[in-house]
C-alpha cells in the first residue's frame, strides 16, 4: 500500500533565485527504502524539507495513506507519521535526551510539572526495542556526532514517525559509525519502518535501498530499483555536465601530485600527547607534501586538529610552524600569511554563518580593506566573486551564510582557505558534503597548492580519502601511531583500516 | 554583642537579597528563552510606584502588591511586543522602558496627587519577616517553575534557538513573549516589596536593583541556585553597606560612601569578568 506520495511539488527561493524544486514526484509504500540520489544543488535537501512541513511549497501536494498534508506545517507533518532527521542536529543542546524526545507530548505529574521518571522509561524502552546505543539521561551538549544522529533518528520515533526521512545522515560519520547507522536503518526497516535517504554517497545506499530516484536541476530524471542498479550509470545521470571527470575523483587528483619534496618541514609535532596515557605522536610535513592523518571517531582525530590549527595549546609536546612554536606566532598573522585551515566542524568553527558570502570569503585578508574602502563595497564584491570562482561555488557576495546548502557553505570554507599557497594547510574533512566534482575540483585545487609549495596535512576519517590524495598515510588508534607510511600501494585500504581498529599495533 | 550584630547583618542580608532575587529570576526566564530582560530596573520602579499608590487608594497592602507586579507586566508587554512581536532590538527597547518608567510614574504622581517627590502609603507597609516570606516564597515557585515544569522545559528549547524550537514543534516567539512578562511581573513585585517596605513610594527608590538583578542573572550561571547564591552576595554587600552608615560619626561617613559604591561596583567588574570568561569560552570552543 501507498503510504507516502508527492506530486508536483514546486518551489522557488526568491532571495537565492533559485528554482529548487521543479514538479518533484515520489512515492514511498509500506516498509520501503528509498534513496534520493542527486549532486549538491540538485534540490534533496529541500525536497526533505517539503516533506518535513519546514519548507512551505509553492505548489505540489503531498500525501500520506491518501491523505492531504498541509503545507509548511512541522505539526502536520508529524501528525501524519512523517519523522525528519536533519543533516545538521536540531536537538536542544541543554536538554537530556530523554527531555528532547519527550519535547512536544511531555508526560506530566501533577498535570503542570514534566516527570523524568516517565520519560526516561519512554526513551528507555525505545533505546532497548532497536537496538539505540544512547542513555537517556545524558545531556545532548556531551553527545558525539554519531550518538546525535541515533538521537535525533529516535526522537523521530518517538514522534510517532512511520516515515523516516534522514537528510545526508552519514555526512558527518566514520566508516565504521556509518556502517553502524545502517545496520540500525536495516533493523527499522525490517520492523515497518519507510525509509527517505537523502544522499549524494551512491555506493553507500545501494546497498541498504530498495529503489532509487535521481533528482537533478530540481527534477526526477530517473526512478528504478536498487537491486542490479549499475552505480556507473546512475552517477552519470546524477552528473549535470555529461562530459566532467568523474572516475575517481580522488585518484585523478593524486596522478597530478609530483610527491614529496625534499626540504626541512614546514609543520612539525613533536611529542604531543593526544590522550591521557597514550603514546606522545610525532608527525612532519615538508613543503609541497601532503600527509593524510586517519582514524575512526574518538581516536584522537579531533585533538589533532585543535592542536595543529593552533586553537590549543598543548601542555606536553610542540607544534612548529616554520621552526617556530605555533603559540608564539600572532594568530592574525598566522591564519592571514601562514596557514590555511579548513576546520570540520564547518557551522560553528569555520563560517561565521550571520555574515555574509563576501565577508566570509574575505575574513583573512582585512588588512587588504581597510575602513576607510567602506564604500568600496562594489571592489570588495568583485574581490569576493574572484574567490568564489575556482570553486564554482553558486552564491551572490551578499547572500548570509546560513542561507547556503551544505555542499555550498563546504565551497564557500575551501574557497577562502585555498585562495592561495600557504606554507601549511590544515585541512580537516575538506571534501564533507561536496558532490562527485566539486570533490574532484577540491582535490586538484588542494594538490595544485602543493605543488606550489604548501605543507598540507590532511586529517580525514575515510580511508579512501587519505589514500587517494596522500604521499604519505598515517592511521591513529587511541590517540597513538598505528601507522606510518609512503602511500606508495603497501598500505591497502585493509591494511590501514587494521592499523585504525587496533588489529596491528 | 557580636551575636547580635551578625544576627541583624543576616536580616538585612535576606531583606536585601530577597528582592533582587525575585526580579533575578524573572530576567532568568528571558534568558532562558534566548531573550534579554534590560528592562527590570523599569518594571520595579513602576510596580513600586503603583504598589504605593493603590495601596493608598484602597488601604490595602495584598492590592497594592497585586498592582504593583501587574504594572511590572505592562511595561514588560511594551518591551516584549516591540521585541518578539515587531522585532525590534531588545536591547534598545529594554533601555526605552527604562526611561519612559520614572517619566510615566512623575507625571502620574503630578497629575494624582499633584508631586513628584515622596507618595507615603503606610496601608501598604508591611513587616519584613512577611515581605522576606512572601518573596522567597515567590521566587521558590518560579523557580522550581522554570526548571521542573512542561512550561518552562519548551521556554528553554526557544532559548537554543528558532529552528531547533521549530523542530520540536514549539513557538519560540509565543514562549519568548511569556517570558518577558513573567520578568516584568516578578520584577514588578519585586518594586512593589521595596515600597511595602518603607510604606512609601521615593522617586529612584530602586536606585539600580534590576540593573544587579540582570547581572545576578549571568553571575549565576544562569542557573535558579546560582543566580540565589549571587542575589544573597549582592544583599550581604548592601546589608554591609547600610551598616557602617548606621555607625554614624564624622570619620565613617567617607567610608560609608564609599561602601556604599560597593555593590555597584562588584557588578560592574563581574560583568566584566563575565564577559571575558565568554570570550575565552567562546575562542576555546
């Protein structure tokens, strides 16, 4: 039986002038798994976003088991059994989880107060029934990116929601947290659950959907079953331009890299302890080397990054930027003249999302327009648009931040830290949420500044990633070296991946 | 002797503290729900200056105070309607109230009673330990309110922002407004206490409490026992200052006055303090 269906949903963003969604279909029966399948711009997110009763469409309609829902209604939606788990989480960050799912239906005692006891059993019974690794009672501000995903999937649950719609939901995840993610996506399904995959990872959904559709330019360009879907076919279809390279992205970038050259390093770590009894790491990058940093989540990754970037200091150990401790160099002339730094966490550490395009794009080189250019808001638009372009990224120099999709604020990040060759690089997750090109465009862009002479160290938590772009390759594991290497076809992907689960110490 | 002195520093602790407390608490809730609540030092002022007043018309103290925290309310409405409803800066609107209240309650003193210096009320005036009782036990209920109750659970989702309260399907707006009136209401009792006190309205009788009310909001870190323990800092510095004035005497009077400055200048070094904190948190995180 039917259990979700929409018809001609239109929508046009007038500020972004922007035809996101141009006579959208789909349809959705009883325990199905559908993938959503399209490049950045292609319109999922807003597609989600109808569904979801956030976006107000111009037209369209959408149903659920025959029944109409009104438009650009959260209540409604939800009313009519349709759960949406965000791309970023729209959990409240001061509330338990238990407080977060109960928000909305609280049970009460005394008919005014909320009682925890009966909400922390609710969320318990729902943890214990699929299968959640999450407590209750903890506070979300303390949940890691993939126990923020479980939540937030589980608030949709117990929201009384049949239909799941998850919007790019192992954007922010490791392998082995993704695999996790589907294997709980998996047990819903086989308990009734419909399923919408938002997605631009092709090879990921194919294994866990039954059908497909791909969107493109705000259209439905193809419907079909995932079983023998050929991914070759589909990512062509997905593809704007029919003729843009698109063979591996990453391995292409990697042929144009000349490797390492020789000369003292322009990022050194000496010593530096990244978890509390671990190891103390060492680590170099010499001009024009790119080294690639991998682990799974919570081992060490994240530190790393704090460290290298400079935003902590650490107490044991040192990093060295060009010779000179990186605490000692000003941070106005670090991030303008000496490093480029791309953080992952994009919303809260690498945009300032209330400001616009332009002064994003421009933050690193105010000393470039100074007060008294503040009519010259025309060069600095000109400037901002120089920027935006070897990144194609799709934004006016005034439009804020926040209004870009994913992928674009992703362009918008690079383009500001790739604008020219720094001594180093700093790149933590550079090619999240970009389409097949972008990342290819990403990739050379990065390798391009290498060859210009920029250190780049790249921390990312795909294997393929760090293996398709590195001269060299190191894996953590417990916040300690589990390897370190030439990227010259001895490390396999398995034998990185043994390297990152602590199989070879 | 000692035991004594201590005894009434104590009480004049409590007084001092309790309703700065209260009117704490209402700018607890504005922030809570991601609002600022600028205009408590407005909201006590009238409701003292109406507490005194229909205290006097109706020789009764209960309507006085019921008066007074519904005055608080008005003045409140102005600043949350400007600011939820028409989406003015909360900031600017909150100061706006701030200096409309003295203007509206002298020309309401002119137009009354023809002065716009002391209104005495003595059908208002009641006894501290009653006062004490009646604003602890109304920033208890508010407090508990805040924190335990469905009502006050949804404020704080407003509090983390439109789209996350969005997304739990509440209306941070409606909430953002209510809590803009319960600030104005508890600030409005809060006055109406400080002029039960002395059973007169004094024109700048609050002379800058719901300025150290807000203050007290952040250096209790936002929370209903922090901002608690911060207010009964702020009473014991006022209690000590109101003491070494009662010493007297030509040398202590230098000295008072400095006292006197105290509690206000601890509230402009922790804001500073707090403020720098922000930032370091912010620039860590």
């Amino acid at each position: 039986m039917e259990l979700l269906s929409a018809s001609g949903i239109r929508k046009y963003y007038r500020d972004t002038l922007t035809l996101a969604n141009d006579g959208v279909f789909l349809s959705l029966i009883e325990g199905e798994t559908r993938a959503v399948v399209g490049e950045n711009g292609a319109g999922k997110s807003t597609l989600a976003r109808v569904l979801a009763g956030l976006v107000h469409q111009d037209s369209g309609e959408v149903r659920v088991r025959g029944r109409r829902v009104r438009p650009g209604s959260v209540r409604e939606a939800e009313a009519a059994g349709i759960g949406f788990v965000p791309q970023s989480s729209l959990l409240a960050e001061g509330l338990t989880v238990a407080e977060n799912l109960a928000l909305g239906r609280e049970p009460r005692s005394l008919g005014l107060f909320v009682s925890r006891r009966k909400a922390y059993v609710e969320t318990a019974m729902l943890v214990e029934r699929f299968g959640f690794r999450l407590d209750p009672d903890s506070l979300v501000s303390s949940l890691t990116a993939a126990e923020r995903r479980h939540a937030e999937i589980a608030r949709a649950l117990a929201r009384g929601g049949e239909i799941l719609i998850l919007d790019e939901p192992t954007s922010i995840l490791s392998e082995s947290e993704s695999a996790k993610l589907f294997e709980l996506l998996s047990r819903l399904s086989s308990a009734g659950k419909a399923i919408l995959l938002i997605t631009h990872r092709l090879s990921e959904v194919l294994k866990i959907a039954d059908s497909v559709t791909v969107l493109r330019d705000g259209r439905v360009i193809a419907e079909v079953p995932a079983d023998g879907a050929d991914e070759a076919e589909l990512s062509s279809l997905m593809a704007r331009g029919a003729t843009r390279p698109r063979t591996s992205a990453l391995s292409l970038a990697a042929a144009a890299g000349m490797g390492a050259c020789a000369g003292p390093p322009a990022l050194e770590i000496r010593g530096l302890r990244l978890a509390a009894g671990a190891r103390p790491i060492n680590l170099s990058v010499s001009p024009g080397e790119v080294l690639a940093v991998t682990a799974l989540a919570g081992n060490g990754l994240g530190r790393l990054e704090d460290f290298a970037s400079g935003l902590r200091t650490p107490d044991e150990g040192e990093v060295l930027v060009g010779g000179a401790s990186l605490s000692s160099i000003p941070r106005d002339r670090l991030r303008s003249e000496l490093m480029g730094y791309a953080p992952a966490d994009r919303e809260r550490r690498g945009l300032c999302l209330p400001a616009t395009a332009r002064d994003n794009l421009l933050a690193l080189r105010r000393r470039e327009f100074r007060a008294r250019d503040w009519i010259g808001g025309r060069r600095r638009d000109e400037a901002a648009r120089e920027a935006a372009a070897p990144l194609s990224l799709e934004a006016k120099p005034r439009q804020v931040a926040a209004s870009l999709s994913g992928g674009n604020r992703q362009r918008l990040l690079l383009a500001r830290e790739l604008d020219r060759p720094r001594a180093v690089l700093v790149l933590a997750e550079p090619l999240q949420g970009l389409d097949l090109a972008t990342q290819a465009e990403a990739a050379l862009l990065i390798r391009e500044l290498a060859a210009k002479g920029s250190a780049v160290l790249l921390l990312v938590s795909s294997i393929e990633e760090a293996l398709g772009s590195a001269d060299r390759v190191m894996a953590l594991y417990r916040g300690e070296t589990a390897f370190e290497g030439a990227n010259e076809g001895s490390p396999t992907a398995a034998s990185l991946l043994a390297a990152m689960t602590g199989a070879v110490a | 002797m000692i035991l004594e002195r201590l005894t009434s520093l104590g009480i004049s602790t409590l007084a001092s503290a309790a309703p700065l407390a209260l009117a704490a608490l209402g700018g607890l809730a504005a922030a809570a729900s991601g609002s600022l609540s600028i205009a408590l030092e407005g909201s006590m002022l009238v409701g003292a200056f109406t507490a005194a007043a229909v205290g006097h018309a109706t020789g009764s103290a209960a309507a006085g105070m019921a008066a007074g925290a519904f005055a608080g309310l008005l003045l409140s409405l102005l600043v949350g309607g400007a600011a939820v409803g028409l989406k003015a800066d909360v900031f600017v609107a909150g100061l706006a109230a701030n200096i409309l209240a003295p203007g509206i309650v002298s020309v309401a003193s002119q137009a009354a009673y023809g002065t716009k210096g002391v209104l005495a009320a003595e059908a208002l005036r009641s006894g501290q330990w009653e006062i004490i009782a009646l604003l602890a036990s109304a920033s208890l209920a508010l407090a508990l309110f805040l924190s335990r109750s469905v009502f006050g659970l949804r404020l704080r989702v407003a509090g983390e922002g439109d789209e996350i309260a969005a997304a739990a399907g509440i209306r941070s707006g409606a909430y953002r407004l209510a809590a803009h009136l319960i600030a104005g209401a508890a600030s409005g009792l809060a006055g109406a206490a400080l002029a039960a006190g002395i059973g007169a309205y004094v024109p700048g009788m609050t002379s800058g409490r719901g300025w150290i009310a807000l203050v007290a909001v952040f250096l209790g870190g936002r929370r209903p026992g922090g901002v608690a323990l911060a207010c009964l800092l702020f009473g014991l510095l006022f209690a000590l200052s109101n003491l070494v004035q009662g010493f007297g005497g030509q040398g202590a009077s230098s000295g008072a006055e400095l006292l006197q400055a105290v509690p206000y200048a601890v509230t402009a070094l922790a804001l500073v303090a707090w403020k720098g904190a922000e930032r370091r948190r912010k620039a860590g995180g």
